[in-house]
C-alpha cells in the first residue's frame, strides 16, 4: 500500500514535534544538574563565593553615592576609595562596640538563664513535665545511654584554637570583600564598555545598556534605602531601650538593624531576645515587658508604613518565596546567607522583571502581581545600523540614567 501525499507532511511534524518534547526534556535535565553543580559549589566554595557576593552586593549599596560625586566631577576611584574606608570605619566601630558587651553576655550566659527560669518557674513547671515524659520514653526505647557505660570521644581543638582560626578567617573575608568592592565601585563604565562590545547592531547595544541599567539602578536604590532604613531602625530602638533601661542597648539595636534584613525572623527573634533580658534585668514582669512592646511597635511601623512608603510596593516579595531564600541560603552560609538572602531575592526579582522570558518568575517572586501577561518590554528607536555608529565610550554614556 502506497503512502498518500496528505500523510508525509503529517509523518514529519509528529517527528519534529518529538524531537522538540525530547529536546525541551533534555533542556530541563541540564538545567537541572547545573543547578545541582551550582549548589554544591556554593556550599563547599563559600570561602570563595561569600566575600565575592558580599562585595557585589556592598558595590551595588553605594553605587548611587558614586554616580552621585561623579555628576559632580568627583572621580570614581577617589569617591569609591573613601566610601569604602568610611564603610570599613564604621564597621570596626561597631564591632568594637559590641565586642565588650556581647563578651559580657556570653560569660553571663550561665547566670541570665538561672535568672530566667527562676522569674518564669511557674511557665516552667508544665514544660519539666513534658521533659520528664520525654526522657522516661527515651530510656524504655533505648535512646539514652546507659551510664554504666564508658563512651570513648575524639579530642577537639580548644576554644582558643577555634576562636583563632574563626578570626584569622573572617578577616580574611572581610578583607576581600572590602578590596574587591573598591575595585567594582572604582571600575566605572568598563564592564557597560565590555557590554557594548559584545553586541554588533547599534539597537542592540542601546537595549542591552537600557536593561543593565535599569537593573543596577533599582538594586541599588533598594539596597541602599533598605540599608538606610534598616540602620535608622537600629538607632530608634536602641535609643529606646537604653531611656528605658534595658543594659547593653547598643547591642540590642545594632542586632534590631542587622537582623532586620531577615523579614519576619528578624523583628522576632530581636523582640524575644530584648524579652529574655528585660525580664531578667527588671524585677517587675510588667514593667520588663514595656521594652519587647516597645521593639514590636518600631518594627510595626518600620514594616507597615515607612518601607513601604518609602521603597514603594513593586519590590514586596510574597513570604513562602522568603522563607524559602532564608532557609536555603541559611543552610548554604548560615547566618551570613540569612542576612542576604532577601537582597539576593530582590536581585533575581529585578533581573526577571527586565527580561521578558523571565517575567512569569519575576511575577512569582512578587507579593502581588506586577505585570500584565500581555505587556512586552518596548524596544529602543534607535538605528540599527549593523558596523557604524559613534564610539563605545559615547553608547555608555548617553545609555547612562
């Protein structure tokens, strides 16, 4: 039997058709296992990745304040020189403002839980109940060794040793971080200059110029407000609690303004802690209780009215989208990944939002929905002419906002 014409074309687009599915799964295999190379090396490079991220992200926070001197004829090495040693400065200054009196608290520790549990007994005494419930379960499934049993441990370095090594380490980081943030900041419109290089058409150099643009400028006017708010933050709560007379406030408002960078966790787990030593260091429950008050009224209207206000609501994040960040970057760097998890969010959000394949995932990411499916990002009028237009210089220049 003799194939019909009609039935060759239908042969050929069921191949092609299984060629593109095949092609589209392969696609999504690759996709996958680089995410799953990438993870690995975000996880056993972090010495590496977290000063470079850091410094990035220190670099797009004071972009603004360099393009600012520079409008002005103030040189990008020389404004990027002093930002960094200002930021360098202020930094060692509040860690050695903290460092005297979070060593206090942590050799008080032992004392400031013996206070706690003997304010908050009768919380307690259901809590020992349980306890005693578990570890009665414990011992009849076998999960508490028996003490006639001798247990043989590995020595681990002392305490001292450890501090060490975590010191030499951090400075090391801190560092890096700086000296490359300096370079980023001071490097001014090379990488625009190897942008325009790269693309061949004179439209596409202007659009290309237009989204990187675009992107640098919305992070970076996030960063730096966020960061200007959230250090405001620290000063009104720990100006607050030291009128009230809560001990150590400068430490409580430097955590208040760093972990406020985590939404949620942050203002809470500030607010718990500012409990735990309230109701140790003031004999009256109720008078003890003023100062977390006081810390969830600031933050209320930190996250309710100003930020919002001030940064506007295109940038909100849904709170799974958070809360995922948190813990995944948390387990990837621990506390250093929490603090920047959300930055990095707002990164990938804007970085979404300007590139029309990824808009559905920018869209995802938002606490509301910030894009009409039918929109499209509109495209330069500008000549496209393939091999002539002005200089590489001049593109970034006019490119520039």
């Amino acid at each position: 039997m003799s194939t019909t014409p009609a039935a060759v074309p239908s042969e050929e687009a069921s191949i092609v058709e299984t060629a593109s599915s095949d092609l589209a799964k392969l696609r999504r295999m690759v996709l996958g296992l680089f995410l799953i190379a990438a993870c690995c090396a975000l996880y056993f490079a972090r010495d590496f990745f977290m000063p470079v991220v850091l410094a990035f992200l220190i670099a797009l926070t004071l972009t603004p304040i360099v393009r600012f001197l520079r409008k002005r004829g103030v040189p990008s090495a020389l404004s990027a020189t002093l930002l960094v040693i200002a930021f360098a400065t202020l930094f060692g200054l509040l860690a050695y403002m903290v460092s005297g009196p979070a060593i206090t608290l942590v050799n008080d520790a032992p004392s400031i839980g013996r206070t706690l549990a003997e304010r908050l007994r009768h919380v307690q005494r259901p809590l020992d109940r349980v306890n005693d419930i578990m570890h009665q379960f414990d011992m009849m499934t076998g999960q508490v060794s028996d003490p006639n049993v001798a247990e043989v441990t590995l020595a681990q370095p002392g305490v001292i040793s450890r501090a060490a090594g975590s010191v030499l380490s951090g400075a090391t980081s801190i560092g890096i971080t700086l000296v490359l943030a300096l370079f980023l900041l001071a490097s001014g419109t090379m990488f625009y200059e190897k942008i325009v290089q790269s693309f061949g058409r004179m439209s596409d150099k202007k659009r290309a110029l237009r989204v990187v643009y675009d992107v640098e400028r919305e992070i970076s006017r996030y960063l730096l407000t966020i960061a200007l708010i959230n250090a405001g933050l620290g000063v009104a709560i720990g100006t607050g609690l030291w009128i009230i007379g809560v001990p150590n406030a400068v430490v409580w408002g430097v955590m208040a303004a760093l972990l406020n960078f985590l939404p949620y966790i942050g203002a809470l787990t500030t607010m718990v802690v500012v409990a735990v030593i309230s109701i140790v260091s003031f004999d009256s429950l109720g008078f003890a209780l003023l100062a977390p008050a006081y810390v969830l009224l600031c933050n209320i209207i930190e996250g309710q009215f100003l930020t919002p206000l001030i940064v506007g609501r295109r940038l909100e994040l849904n709170a799974v989208a958070i809360f995922i960040a948190v813990a995944f970057w948390s387990w990837l760097w621990g506390l250093v990944g929490a603090l920047i998890a959300v930055p990095l969010l707002v990164v990938i959000k804007v970085f979404c939002d300007n590139f029309e394949n990824l808009q559905s995932m920018g869209n995802f990411l938002a606490a509301q929905q910030t894009m009409d499916p039918a929109e499209t990002a509109p495209e330069p009028a500008v000549s496209s002419a393939p091999h002539a237009g002005p200089a590489v210089l001049d593109v970034v220049t006019s490119a520039q906002p």
